[in-house]
C-alpha cells in the first residue's frame, strides 16, 4: 500500500520547499533524503562526496528510503539522482506515490548558476554537460505516477495540485 508521498525531480525544481507545503496542507512528516544523510553522517553533502565518494552517498540513499519506506504518511523530498537506482525505484514503487516535478532545462540551469552545495555541479559545469545528465535521468523521474509541469507555477499552486492528484488516485481520503 502507497502511504507516503514522494516528490522526484532534477536539482532545483523545487522538491523540499513544495514538499514542505504538501506536508503542512496535509498534517503530515516532511522529510528530505539528503538533510537526512548529512544529519546521519554529521557532514554537508559535499563534504560527503569529497571525503567518500559518491558511491557512499548512494548506499546511503538507499539505506535512508528503505528505513522510511517502513514509515506512513510522509512527504518526502528525493535527491535528484535517487531514482537511478534500480532498487530505490522498487522500494519508491512500492510505497510511494511518486511525482516528478518537471521543469525545463533551461529554467533549472538558471537556478543552479546561483546554488551551492551540491557537488554535481562542480562535475558537470557547462550547460551541455549537466542538460546531458538531465536527459540521462528523465526517463527514470518519468515512470512516477504524476507529473507536474512545474515552469509555470508557484511552489503553492504546485503544492495544491500535488494534493488534488494524490485525492484522485486515493493516498489521501
Ligand atoms: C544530487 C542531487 C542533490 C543531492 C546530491 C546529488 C543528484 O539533491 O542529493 O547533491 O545526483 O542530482 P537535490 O536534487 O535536492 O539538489
């Protein structure tokens, strides 16, 4: 049964603070994978890739999303490389209800040129290289159960449709 909620989506279109709102117009737990990660290991994310490696950020995800797909009624906020892997596209299959939230390129590109703190970027700086990973990751956020064409809507409005679709599909009551 899909108790929880999971919002999926490339970096900056906006999964923690849309996630946040869904949880608050619900009443339930808000929870974000990589705040998760950097509480459990005491380390900033990419402080984690430099020391680790990425690899041991996954294992990590991994481990995070099968301790709260044990959980119920909550929102949660995936890294955008989480659904990558085989495995979390199982356990998220299995007690998600899953929404990508797509945003186009461009618009996120445009985000990202001001962010910090996520070590992808350093990998992938140019426009190229990081739309090539975008595209390389589309067809995974694709599978969720909904999709929400975010570029044109407010992180409320965005929030209230994630809500309305979960009341159709039968997660909230
Ligand atoms: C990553 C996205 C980040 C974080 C890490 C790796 C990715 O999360 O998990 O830096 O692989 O796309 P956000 O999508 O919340 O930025």
């Amino acid at each position: 049964m899909r108790c929880n909620i999971a919002l999926l989506g490339f970096m900056g279109c906006g999964k923690t603070s849309v996630g946040r709102r869904v949880a608050q117009r619900i009443g339930w737990e808000f929870h974000d994978t990589d705040a998760i990660i950097e509480k459990r290991v005491g380390l900033p994310i990419p402080e984690i890739f430099s020391r680790y490696g990425e690899e041991y950020f996954r294992a990590l995800e991994t481990e995070v999303l099968a301790e709260l797909a044990t959980r119920r009624h909550l929102v949660l906020a995936t890294g955008g490389g989480l659904p990558v892997r085989e495995k979390n596209r199982e356990i998220l299959r299995e007690h998600f209800f899953t929404v990508f939230l797509r945003v186009s390129f461009p618009i996120l590109f445009e985000r990202l040129r001001k962010s910090t703190g996520r070590p992808l970027l350093k990998k992938y700086p140019s426009f190229s290289e990081l739309q090539a990973l975008y595209e390389s990751r589309v067809p995974y956020y694709s599978r969720a159960h909904v999709i929400i064409d975010a570029d044109f809507l407010t992180e409320e409005e965005v929030a209230e449709e994630i809500v309305r679709r979960a009341r159709d599909c039968g997660v909230l009551v």
